[in-house]
C-alpha cells in the first residue's frame, strides 16, 4: 500500500504522528508538506496530493490541517478525488464503505493523537461495499464526467 500524505501548518505535528505510525506499520508514505509550523496555504497540499492519488501513483491518501474542513473541499475539487471529513471512527468507517473515499482528511486542531491513529485505521482497512453505493459513485463520477 502507498499513501501520499501533506498538511498544512496547522496539521504538521499531525502529519508527523501520522507518517510515523503508518511507517511503523510497514506501509510506504510520500510525504508532500509541509515541513514546518510555517504558515502556508491548504490547497497547495491539498491539490498535490489529490493530484497523485488520481494518476493512481498512490493507493490513497491523507490530508491534515486545522479543522480538516478546508483540506476536504480543495481536495474534492480534483477530479477522480473523493475526500472525506473523518474526525471519528463511525465516519472512517462508512466514507470507505459507502463512498469509497481515496482520501481521508482530518484536523490536527479537533482530533486527538491516539484517535487519529484510531481513525486511520479504521479507514485503511475499511473495504468498499459496492452495491447500491457503486451506483452512487457512478453518478458522482458520471456528473464529474460531463
């Protein structure tokens, strides 16, 4: 498995927590910034990683910043994305279940360490159901499509 990973300032000591505990757990991470506490603009990242998880050069990714919230909309504006807001295992859950999500965001300033930690892998290891959700997806793609 391979996950691009970024945050912006506000999700960096995240980022960190993150890329460490993945690493620990033998999977690949990219980490695409940012590198320090340094103020920077969300979508920079956002897009970045999008961007690879849609050519397919990565399997997912994951997505930090203060709340989570500016990450998931800048990220949903790639074509072929679709982030989620998790901030909770229920939602790591379902986004994977029922609306195969590629990218998980979350935010550094509403989410606990351990949770986080929690939260990512529920949502790696959460299988898309199919079903009556695949003829969601499809339309999404389809409306994206046009």
């Amino acid at each position: 498995m391979k996950i691009a990973i970024g945050s912006d300032h506000a999700g960096f000591r995240l980022k960190e927590i993150i890329k460490n505990f993945l690493k620990t757990k033998g999977i690949y991470v990219e980490d695409f910034g940012t590198y320090t506490e340094e103020s920077v603009d969300y979508p920079d990242y956002a897009f970045k990683v999008g961007e690879a998880v849609s050519r397919g050069d990565f399997d997912f990714g994951i997505l930090i910043c203060g709340t989570g919230i500016g990450m998931s909309i800048a990220a949903n504006k790639v074509k072929g994305i679709r982030a989620s807001l998790c901030n909770d295992l229920y939602t790591a859950h379902a986004s994977r279940e029922h609306n195969n999500a590629n990218v998980l965001c979350m935010g550094g300033r509403v989410v606990g360490d351990e949770v986080a930690k929690e939260i990512v892998s529920v949502w790696l290891n959460s299988k898309f159901e199919g079903g009556r959700h695949e003829r969601r997806i499809n339309k999404i793609r389809d409306y994206e499509n046009s």
